[in-house]
C-alpha cells in the first residue's frame, strides 16, 4: 500500500491532492528528451519514496499504481472532466464510438 502525491498537474489533478494506491510492478524508463513529466510520487509505509507514472502532453498518463478512489474522489471527478473536455477539443465532424 503506498499513499500517491500529484506533483505535477496532471488528468488525476495537481499539487498538494494526495491519495491511497497499491502497486505489484515496477520498469524503468528511459525518454531521449523531457516530453515526459513525472507527476505523481508514491511513499511506502516504511516511508520510502519513488517517482511513479510518467506523462507526455496533457492528455496521457501511465501508471502502475492501483488507485484507491474513495481514499480521493476528486480523482475520479478530475480524470472524468479530463476525457469529457478531451473530447469536447474535438473536431465535430470526428466521430467517436461510445
């Protein structure tokens, strides 16, 4: 179990919204440039930290962590007013399907 910082803006939310998560794998990845941003950290119980999830542009998170949502509904709330604005950004002779 590790409590999740935003420390960055991001489609979860921004600084200081704070919740509880879990996580089973871990990669190292490696970017040639700084397209990517690291906007969310995740302490341990024992208190260690690590960097955790990475995002490119606005609209692309990626993540490990198992997020806990009713430790922090604004997550839920701020992912979905994410994807709705995403889409309302679209062109509106592009269709989607549901």
């Amino acid at each position: 179990r590790s409590e999740v910082h935003c420390t960055a803006k991001c489609l979860l939310g921004e600084p200081p919204l704070r919740a509880r998560g879990h996580s089973f794998h871990t990669s190292l990845a490696e970017f040639e440039s700084d397209s990517a941003a690291f906007p969310l950290q995740a302490i341990s119980p024992a208190g260690e930290t690590c960097g955790e999830g990475y995002a490119i542009g606005s609209h692309i998170l990626a993540s490990y962590i198992h997020l806990h949502f009713l430790s922090q509904p604004k997550l839920a709330e701020n992912l979905m007013r994410a994807a709705r604005n995403f889409r309302q950004s679209l062109p509106s002779t592009q269709e989607l399907e549901p």
